[in-house]
C-alpha cells in the first residue's frame, strides 16, 4: 500500500498529540510550587513510558474488534499488534495511543505535591487497561454508545467526535476520585505558598496545549469540509472560553490573570473536544464562552466543598467536558439533512444519547477508578509522608530539584535551594527524606531562616 496524503496526515496529527503530554507537563509543572516541579513533570512523562508499552502489547486490541459485551475488546486478538502489518491500520494505533497517554497524564494534576511516582506508575498502566481501554471501545470502537451498540440502537449513537467522555469527562472524574482516597495537601486552604511557581511555563504550556489540539481534533478528519470545520471551531472555541474566563475573574475579583488566560484556553479546547465536527463556528463561540465561565467559577467549589483538586483538573476537564458533550443534544448540527440537536429541530432525541454518554462516564470511571486507587492506596500506599511533603516531592523522591536558586554570603559563598529548606546536602537528603526536617538544631534553624523566602 503506498503512503498516502490522508496517512501523512494522520501520523503528523498523531506527532502533534504527542506533543501535548509534553505541553502538559509544562502547563502543570508550572501551577505547581517549585519543589514539586520536576515530580509533576515527571508524572506526564511516565505516562508516555507506560501508555506506550501497554498500547502496543494489548491496549490496542482492548480498544477494538469483538467485543465482551459491547463493552470492552479482546485483549489477546491482536496482542502485541500481531496481524497489523498495514499502514493505515498501524498508523491509527499510534493515533489512538497519544490520546491513552494524554488522558491518563491529565489526572495526575488533581493529587500535585504529595503522591508517590511509584504508586503513580503502577496505577497508570492498571487504569489505562481497565478504565480507558473498556470506555474507548464503548464509544470509538463499536461498542454500547456506536450505532450498533445497545444504547445506540434505543437512544440514537452519541456523538463525541475526540474524546469528550472518553478523554475529559473521564479523566476528571477519576481526578476526583484520587483526591478522595489520597487527601488534602498539609495546609490546602490556608498555606499561600500552594500557588503556581511559574507562569510562564503554565502559557507555555497552555499554547503547546493548544497547538497539538489541532491535531487532537483534526487528524479524524474524513473530509476537506469536515477538516476546515473543525480547525476553525478549535481555534474559536478556546478563545471564546478565555474572554469568558477572564471577564468572570474581572467581574468576581476585580482583574484578570494570565493563569486565568491560560485555563481558559483549555476550558474552551475541553468543551469543543466532542464536539468539533459538529457544531458551527457561532455555536462553537457560545461553547466556549460557556465553558470557560463555567469553569472559572467551578475551580473555587474546592474551597467550599474541601476537597484539594490540586491543579484543577476538575473544574476545567470534568466540568467543561459535561458541558461540551450535554451542549450536542442542543447545538448538534443535522447530518445529511436529519436529525440535529434540539435547537435543530432535532427535537430530545440526541440530549438523551449524550446525557446517557456522560452518565454511564461518570458512573463507570468513578468505580473502576475507586478500586484501582483504594487497593494502591490500603498496599503500597499513595501519598507521601509529611515530612517528604514538606521537604519536596522532588528531592525526596528523585534526588534532584528543578533550580538551584541559592543565597549567596561574603566571600562568594553559595548555599543552594535545597541545603537551605533541609539543611542536608542535595544527596543526604534524599537518602534520608524523613530525617532533613528535624536533623540536627541547626538544620531547624536553618530551614526557619530561609523556608518563608524562599519556598514556593
């Protein structure tokens, strides 16, 4: 078979996806303090190790062909891609493996500063096979919500064009599970050092973000007409929802923020996810202006309700995700002359597929993911000590730290970052996480002296 325009296509769309973790990693390690940094980008990178290797060995397979059920793929029928030896059909497994990796690296930002990698990494491969894989095939891969599938035949097919359940909903919801099992930060709420120790990385990111979005969206694309639509919904939508956020925070808080420009971005980019191929470029302005409210004012439920989303991934994934799936039953343009949403036309029929999409998301993911997480968490636990919290997710878990910013003294001495929080040298430190609080008097003395300065 030769390679043709359409798989030249797809396999740049799939690099741009690919792309995004990277993105993400930026958009996180930046919300982050800075001695958390390197963990949180960390947490996305691994996320590519571990998603790649189970996608090739048996994620692809799970995600289509016969189904159990109508509700998940035989993990065994192209183990290992055996029997996938064309280009077309390989090249859609790599596609669809940079979405496995990218939902899975988005919840790690709702449990920031305080769970261990290696907890982390056991649970990215177990979710990705019995969360991610059984939903893709639910959706994509001709299961329950595809035309021939059960909830498809009585409700009509739900319509989630690039991963508005199966990416965002479900991401968010598992988010939110984690931060139940694992718990709060040491002083969520009150310490005003849990802010964002880099702003420019969290644009950086947020723009790489919006970059490969373009490929998130497009590289489905079955038409010229069809791909026009969507690069344009993907570039109004987003912008939508920043103004939205940002006139949200103008009106509650009395000015805007760059954090809130670049969370607004991908408030909007999560809302039109399912729905870019099928709304017009006005619906997907209203979309995003929306979504990005929307979720300005979700991300402070939080403070109310206590429950520490670290980097808000619930209020920006699982809340414009809801919306931009929900808002097909009204804004769904009609396919070849029919059907529609119910500003359409299309009378209630389309909502009910895509509220039972949504619900059966939520539903799903929240058990599966509360399993998988309380049986890591009551064996080989998730979250860290306290003392490693407070020395740093990253000395105390990867023996390094993202900068070595320091105090200079007379003479051209030079004390960096980490001597000065634990009192220990970069290598002790982490050999010991429990001991560098409370080491010797003057370690304490120490770290009083330059902890309020200098700790993010």
């Amino acid at each position: 078979m030769e390679l043709t325009a359409g798989h030249v296509w797809l396999m740049v769309a799939a690099a741009l996806v690919l792309f995004m973790t990277p993105g993400l990693a930026f958009f996180y390690g930046g919300m982050t303090r800075a001695k958390a940094a390197l963990n949180m980008m960390m947490m996305s990178f691994i996320s590519i190790g571990m998603v790649g290797v189970v996608w090739v060995l048996w994620g692809a397979s799970m995600s289509s062909g016969e189904g159990f059920m109508q509700m998940v793929g035989n993990p065994f029928a192209t183990f290992g891609l055996e029997g996938i030896d064309t280009p077309d059909g390989l090249i859609k497994v790599g596609y669809a493996a940079t979405f496995a990796i990218i939902t899975v690296a988005l919840i790690s930002g709702a449990i920031a500063d305080r769970a261990k990698f290696g907890a982390w990494t056991v649970f990215v491969p177990v979710w990705v096979t019995l969360v991610y894989c059984p939903l893709a095939y639910m959706v994509w891969g001709g299961g329950l919500f595809g035309p021939e599938g059960a909830i498809g035949q009585a409700l009509g097919p739900a319509i989630d064009f690039a991963g508005g359940t199966v990416v965002h909903i479900n991401a968010g919801v598992a988010a939110l599970i984690l931060v139940l099992i694992i718990g709060n930060r040491k002083g969520f709420g009150k310490d005003p050092n849990h802010r964002p120790h880099n702003i420019p990385f969290v644009m950086l990111g947020a723009a790489i973000l919006w970059f490969g979005w373009f490929g998130f969206n497009g590289g489905a694309a079955t038409t010229a007409e069809q791909g026009g639509l969507i690069w344009v919904n993907t570039l109004a939508a987003p912008a939508a929802a920043m103004l939205g956020w940002l006139i949200t925070e103008r009106i509650r808080d009395g000015h805007p923020t760059s954090l809130g420009a670049a969370s607004g971005v991908v408030a909007g980019l999560v809302a039109i996810t399912p729905a870019c191929a099928n709304v017009s470029p006005v619906g997907a302005l209203a979309l995003g202006l929306i979504a990005g409210a929307a979720s300005a004012l979700a991300v402070g439920l939080k403070f109310r309700w206590g429950f520490d989303d670290s980097l808000d991934v619930v209020g920006v994934h699982l809340v414009s995700g809801i919306i931009g799936t929900v808002a097909l039953g009204f804004i769904a343009l009609p396919a070849d002359g029919v059907g529609g949403g119910l500003f359409y036309g299309g009378g209630l029929t389309q909502l009910w597929a895509q509220l039972a999409a949504a619900g059966i998301a939520i539903a799903y993911s929240a058990a599966m993911t509360a399993i998988i997480a309380f049986a890591i968490h009551k064996t080989m636990g998730f979250r860290v000590s306290q003392e490693q919290e407070v020395v740093g997710v990253d000395l105390s878990l990867h023996a390094e730290t993202a900068y070595e910013f320091g105090v200079g003294g007379h003479g051209g001495s030079f004390t960096p970052l980490h001597e000065l929080i634990t009192g220990k040298a970069q290598g002790d430190a982490a050999a010991a996480p429990a001991e560098t609080v409370d080491a010797s008097s003057n370690g304490k003395k120490t770290a009083a002296a330059g902890k309020e300065s200098v700790e993010a």
